[in-house]
C-alpha cells in the first residue's frame, strides 16, 4: 500500500508526531510574501528557503504525550544597512521546537510560563506560513554591516570642505539697536 505524501502547506502536526514524520524542502523566496516584502528585493530569481521539519510525541507520566515540532529553516536575504544605507546579505538560520496542545487557553498559558513556544493544535497547520513567521522574527531589526564597505559618504565630505561662517542669530537684532541719529 503506497503512503500518501504528506503536504506541508496542511500538515496535521498530531497524526505526523504519531509517525515520527520527517519532512524537508525549499520554497522561492518570492512565495513567501510579507518575507519577500520586508527585504531589499535584490535577491537573485533562485533565492530560496531550505527547510526541514520532524515531528515526535514525548512521553509523560499519567497524561497523553506531547506533541513536538522541530523546526529548521535556512535563508540568506538582502537588507540596506542603516549605517551606510548600502545593501547587505543576511544570513537567516532557523533552529526551533514547537509544542502542540490542543486546548487555546491552555496554549496561552503554557506559552506565557514557558520558554518553549505553545501552539495550538489545528487540524490542519500551514509550515509555509510558520517558517514565515519565524523567519519575519529572525530579521534584524537594525541591520548594520559589522564594519561598512565604503566609507559614508557625509562623514568623508564634511572633513574636506570648510564650513562656512554663519552669521550670528542676533547681528540682525545689533543693527536695530544701533540706528543712526540715536
């Protein structure tokens, strides 16, 4: 009897866990739309997100096991450093559990408590969109080049031309205190 293959994009996380599944592929950048938005765009056409998920049920003692989801994720994206506003590649790497319950107070709960991250358990979860979201996550949110490339153009330009004198704010204020005849 041939399996069926198993789809990412609606995976039901419990009856994968139950089989010890394992999962892995790639997906463009561009199918990834709110990642591809938040980037600089100038990826090459074959950028794309190598993944990987496998699934186990953990024993515990006097309750049903827990359903875990690891999770990896590699990607390497473009940004405009903040520092030299010139672009930077960004390496994203992905390394994460995920435990499924089933009731969404409960996740809530145990997700304020724990360090782990809780998830509901759906019938069926999108990995696509989890990879996203992780991924969205990983992002620095002030992406700097360690040390910039080329020096900034304004510091380098401000060392060589002079600046000119300004007039005093109040000369204007020294010539009407000053009127002929008084």
């Amino acid at each position: 009897m041939a399996t069926k293959p198993t789809d990412p994009r609606r995976l039901d996380v419990a009856s994968f866990a139950a089989a010890g599944g394992e999962l892995a592929g790639e997906w463009p950048l561009d199918a990834l739309d709110r990642l591809a938005g938040s980037v600089l765009g100038a990826e090459p056409p074959d950028a794309t997100i190598h993944w990987q998920a496998e699934a186990e049920l953990r024993p515990v003692t006097g309750s049903e096991p827990e359903i875990w989801l690891h999770l990896t994720a590699q990607a390497c994206v473009s940004m405009r450093c903040q520092r030299c506003l010139g672009p930077m590649a960004v390496p994203l790497d992905l390394d994460h559990w995920f435990r499924f319950v089933r009731d969404p107070a409960q996740a809530e709960a145990l997700d304020a408590e724990l360090e782990d991250d809780v998830l509901e358990l759906e019938r069926q979860t999108d990995l696509r969109e989890l990879v996203e979201d992780e991924l969205l996550l990983a992002l620095p949110l002030v992406p700097r080049h360690e040390e910039c490339p080329q020096p900034l153009p304004m510091g380098s330009e401000a060392a060589e031309s002079p600046t000119p004198e300004r007039p005093h704010p109040f000369a204007a204020l020294e010539k009407l205190k000053k009127k002929p005849g008084a």
